[in-house]
C-alpha cells in the first residue's frame, strides 16, 4: 500500500504537465464475445505501469547482450594466451640448442690457443738456449784473447754485427713474454666464460627436464584419451552388432553384403613374439593411434549401414492386426504365408518412410492396391501396400521419415490397414522383430 501511494503521488506530479497528460489519455476498449459486449477501461496509472515495464525489458536485454560480448572477448582472449605460451615454449628449446653448439665452439676454440702456447714455449726455449751459447763462446774468448789481439780488428765486425742478432733477439724474447702474457690473460677470461656458459647450460639443463617431464605427464594423460576412445568406440561397435542380432540379422553375413567386410582374414602366420613397448613410448602411441584409427572406421561403416536399415515403425500410432509368417489367409480362410506385418489405423493415416532412400516403384501393383517401393541400399527395400493416395513418385530420393502416402484399403484387403514389407537381398524378413529392435536403439 506504502508503493502504491508513492507511484500514486509521483504520476499526479507527472500528470500537472500538459504533454504528458495528453499521451497517458484514458482509453476504453470493447470486446464482443458470443453476442455480449464487455467494457475495459486503462486509466492513465495503468497505460504508466505498462510503459515502465517496457522500458525496464529493453534496458534489461541491452545489459544482457553486453555481457555476453565480454564473456566471449575474455575466451578469445584466453585461447590466445595458450598458444603464446606454446610459442615461447618452441623458443626457449631453439636458445638451448643454440647455446649447446656455442659451448662446443668455445671449447675448440680454447685447444686450439692451448697447442699454440705450447708451441710459444717451445720456441723461447730455444732461444734461451742459443743466448747460453753464445755466452760460452765469450767466455771461450777471452781466455784466447792473447791469440784473438792480432784478429781484433777482423772480429770487431763479426762481434758487433753478432750484438746487433743478439739485440735483436733479446727485444723478440721481450716480445714473446709480452705476448705469453696477453694470451695467459685472453685464457684466463675464456676459462671464465666458459665456466658462465657451463652454469647456464646446467640452468637451461634443470628447465629441459622439468619441460621433459611436463611432456611425459601429457603424453600419459594422450594415451588415456586414446583409450578411452578405443573402448567407447569398441563398445558402440559392440552395441550395433547386438542390435542387429536383436532384429534377426546375421551380422556377419550382413557385413559382407553391405561391402564393409574390415574383419576378414588373410594369409598371414609364424611364431607368436610379443614385443613389449615402454609405456608412454611412441611406439605405443602409434599402435593405440592404430587401432582407435582402425576401429572408428568400422564403426563408421557400420553407422552408415545403420542408417540404411528400416529400423522404425511407418507409423505413429498403429495395432497388428497379422503379424508376419504362417497365417489363416483372411479371405479364403486357407493356411498361407504372410510376407508382411498388417498395421491397422484409421482411414488416410499418414504413412512415413522408415530410411532414407529411393522409391524404385509407386502405383498400383495388383493384389497390393496402391504400393510405395523404396530401395534403402546395401540390399535393404520396403513396401508399403493398400495406400489410399501416394506421395512420391518413381526415382524419387527421400529422406529418413518423409510422408509417402496415406492408410487406405485397396488391393485385396478387409478393411483399412498397412501392409508393410521389409526386403534384405530378395528375401522377406520380420518387420516387427527389426522394429522392436529399432527401439531398443532409441531408448540407447
């Protein structure tokens, strides 16, 4: 009552105003109805509650649609973050194989300086010992230099040009030593590079097989994906076949007429080995890859056939009125074979297709009055006979529940009903046996 008074009180504020006034004019409706005339009349108040409401629908709705826009931006936006993460993934394997090769070229690198200091070493000591000996040939000289006094003037020369070799050795030896100790240097600071890049690698090593074990768990979690599929897919398999058996068909032989024929033998033979794979090892992959491969294409082929077989009733409500085999004929009153299921229904029922096919005959054709032919594939017809019109016509492509014609009772019939005839390779089979099959598909 507190509501209504306050809505009450905001309209007559609303109302002082002239054009609003004039929108929210009181209205009478009059409705007739079996010769009595009611009177409705919309006050102002009520065409202002309806319009509230209106109003509130549509803001409702555009906040709705918003909402939904930015939950699906959020997705999109996710799904782009896990493939940035498999990208940077595929890079950081690249960067360690580029800084493994970069270790092993640092590694050449640093025996080949090794062999030439070796070979600098080798040459400074040899100079060395050229320098010893010519020490001793000075020493060798003086004590002979009573017999040298009168030779002076003619090894002057050879003496001078022998210091003028012995300077010039002497600044190559400085040189040497300057250069052994540039390249101790240069080695000391390659030892230390390479100690940096053996850490990394070790790093990078640790986060490989973190990376390797993450792998190993998804490649386990694929495996049980893959065996789950190969045990539905060989359970559906299983189904079907059951099925089949349930509507009195052999399945194997029905196998080889449809042309699937996946099981047949071959000449193949020798001592059985097993080979036991690692678990979670490629081999085991590919051969559980193998047989889902294997058993889906099976199952395919046997959906496609069950789509081929008339497995559900033509009618929608029907009684037996004649089931199929041996019987009592109706009219002569003789023992006789009955080729069909008789569904009774009232007159122009409509009749349905129970499997995509082709009509191969539509017409008249003798005893069965007006008769719907269809050719289902892989061997399967249907005949729908004593029709009191038909649908379709010869050549005709029809699906999975098409209406082909309506219940009558021409041909050689007592009373409105269907005769309805199901054909595998020339040879009738039970109707009513395949359609109780069909439903215990449809309760799957």
């Amino acid at each position: 009552m507190v509501v209504m008074s306050v809505d009450s009180s905001l309209f007559n504020k609303i109302k002082s105003r002239e054009w609003f006034f004039d929108l929210f004019s009181e209205r009478d409706l009059l409705i007739r109805k079996n010769g009595v005339v009611k009177h409705l009349r919309l006050s102002k108040l009520l065409q202002f509650y309806i319009l509230t409401f209106l109003i509130g629908l549509l803001v409702w709705v555009f906040y709705s649609s918003l909402s939904f826009l930015l939950h699906n931006d959020i997705v999109v936006s996710a799904k782009k973050e896990l493939i940035e993460a498999r990208v940077a993934y595929r890079g950081l394997l690249t960067e360690v194989k580029e800084y493994q090769i970069k270790f092993s070229k640092l590694t050449s690198d640093l025996g080949k300086n090794h062999g030439l200091m070796l070979g600098l070493v080798e040459k400074n000591a040899s100079l060395q010992q050229n320098v010893k000996t010519v020490k001793n040939k000075l020493v060798s000289s003086q004590s002979r230099q009573q017999e040298i006094t009168r030779a002076r003037l003619a090894l002057k020369t050879k003496l001078s040009d022998i210091q003028g070799k012995l300077n010039i050795m002497t600044n190559h030896n400085f040189a040497l030593k300057g250069n052994l100790n540039t390249i101790s240097s240069d080695l000391e600071n390659v030892i230390l590079e390479r100690n940096k890049v053996v850490k990394e690698n070790d790093d990078y090593k640790i986060m490989v097989g973190k990376l390797e074990r993450k792998m190993h768990e998804l490649n386990h979690k694929r495996l049980k994906v893959y065996d789950d599929f190969n045990r539905k897919t060989q359970n559906d398999i299983t189904a079907i076949e059951n099925i089949l058996d349930l509507a009195g068909f052999n399945a194997n032989e029905l196998i080889k007429i449809s042309g699937l024929n996946s099981k047949r033998k071959i000449g193949l033979g020798g001592p059985y080995i097993a080979i036991e794979y690692p678990t979670g090892s490629k081999q085991d992959l590919k051969a559980k890859i193998a047989l889902l491969n294997t058993n889906l294409k099976y199952y395919n082929k046997l959906y496609d056939l069950m789509n081929h077989i008339p497995i559900s009733p033509p009618l929608d409500y029907f009684t037996i009125s004649s089931h199929f085999g041996k019987r009592l004929d109706p009219l002569n009153k003789r023992w006789a074979m009955h080729n069909g299921l008789d569904m009774v229904g009232t007159r122009n029922t409509k009749i349905y297709s129970t499997a995509p096919g082709k009509v191969t005959f539509a017409g008249r054709k003798g005893r069965y009055g007006k008769l719907v032919e269809i050719d289902h594939g892989f061997g399967f017809k249907t005949r729908y006979g004593h029709l009191n019109k038909i649908f379709v016509k010869r050549g005709q492509k029809i699906k999975y529940r098409k209406k082909v014609g309506l219940m009558g009772t021409t041909g050689r019939s007592t009373g409105n009903h269907l005769h309805y005839e199901i054909v595998l390779n020339g040879k009738n089979h039970n109707p009513w046996r395949i359609i109780k099959a069909g439903r215990y598909v449809y309760k799957k």
